[in-house]
C-alpha cells in the first residue's frame, strides 16, 4: 500500500492530530493495512506478534476469548489492541469480531512503543484512550451494584445509539449491530430481560429498531427524562 494511502487512513484519528505530516508519512512505513469481510475474526491475542489496531471504517465488538464475553464495542476512528502494551497478560485472551465490514491497519506493539517513546503527544493520547477504558469499565461496575437491570439496559441503549448514530431533526439512527446477548453481556443481565426491556421501550415509543437500524425520538427522550 502506497505510503500517501496510509497517510489518508490515518488522517481521521483524533490520536494523531499533533503529528506533522513528515511524522505521519514516517509512522506509514510500519503498517499493514486489511479489509476483513462482517463477522471475521481479528486476531488481537493469539498473534505471533502483538499489534495496535486503527479503525478507519466499520466497527468491531472486543470479546474475552476465553469466556466468549463482549467487553466493549469500537467504532471507526478508534484504535482497539492498546492492551497489548499496557497488560500484556490479559491482551492474550482478548479476539475482535467484525460487526460490519471493516478497513484496518495495524503496527506491532514493539514498532509502536518505540515511536511512543519518540513522540511524546502519541504516549499521552494512547494512555488517553486506555484510561477512559478502565473509567467505562469502572463505571460498569459501579452501575452493577447501584442500579437495576432495565435501567443499566436502557441507559446502555440510549449511549449507544448516541455514540454510534446520526441524528436528523427529529431522531438519531444508528445501525443495530448487537445482538441481545452481546447487549445482555455488556449490562450483565440476561437475554430475555433485554428482550423485555427493549420491546417495552418500543411499546413506549422511547426507541424504534428492527434488524438494520435502532433510534430513539428526540422528543420522546426529552420528555422520559425530565
């Protein structure tokens, strides 16, 4: 792949808005770029060599290999893999699943800690990004022993249509890329109170979805939350 192709993949990622163009053209030279078709395996622990990923388009779930359990959801601009840094033990057991097809590159972990060490805005963003991941999961924690199952999967609901849909004048849509169980997995309930949850939720007129989109009324929203 071309050096200025690259260049363009990374262009979009908010981690490297502080590097000039001659560090970006530089940072190229070490990745790999794939297509990786709806519902293909990313390798992330089992590699022989570790690697930080880039999602230029599309959106992946991150999932415990060992325990077939979603921990988080990425959408495009992200990177996803960081673990292989910063805990090295448990980056083994992590596997990405492609919820839609996907644009990816990627630069081993080793190549990566050295320009970290070289560009210092790089080491900040990434520990960033690996900080609000352990607040998320924090909080997924504190919301397990504070509030109930409909709310921590309507309150989920809502965030994820707001992070990964787009909104008109009078919704906000975003693809309905999980599954009851991914849902159930990343609230700790179960499938059939998400079930429940959400068709009450739809009987309320708060969200709409069917197999392709889910969306929630602004207005209707506004009014459930005051």
């Amino acid at each position: 792949m071309k050096a200025i192709t690259k260049y363009w993949f990374l262009e979009g990622f908010s981690l490297f808005k502080k590097l000039g163009m001659p560090s970006m053209m530089k940072l190229c030279d070490f990745l790999e770029m794939d297509h990786v078709d709806k519902g293909s395996i990313i390798e992330i622990g089992a590699r022989d060599r570790k690697c930080i990923f880039f999602l230029k388009n599309g959106s992946v779930k991150i999932m415990d290999s060992d325990s077939d359990i979603v921990k988080y959801v990425v959408k495009k601009g992200n990177i996803f893999g960081e673990l292989s840094i910063y805990d090295k033990d448990s980056s083994s057991k992590e596997v990405a699943i492609a919820l839609e097809d996907v644009v990816i590159c990627y630069i081993e972990s080793d190549m990566m800690e050295d320009l970290m060490e070289e560009y210092k805005s790089l080491k900040n963003g990434l520990l960033k990004i690996y900080g609000l991941r352990i607040r998320k999961l924090e909080t997924r924690l504190q919301d397990l022993l504070y509030k109930d199952s409909k709310t921590r999967i309507s309150e989920f609901i809502k965030a994820y249509i707001e992070e990964f849909g787009e909104s008109n004048k009078e919704r906000v849509i975003a693809k309905n890329l999980l599954s009851h169980k991914d849902i159930a997995n990343l609230t700790n309930t179960s499938r059939q109170t998400v079930n429940n949850v959400l068709s009450t939720m739809r009987k309320d007129n708060v969200i709409d979805y069917d197999s392709k989109f889910i969306s929630y009324s602004l207005t209707t929203l506004n009014t459930n939350t005051k």
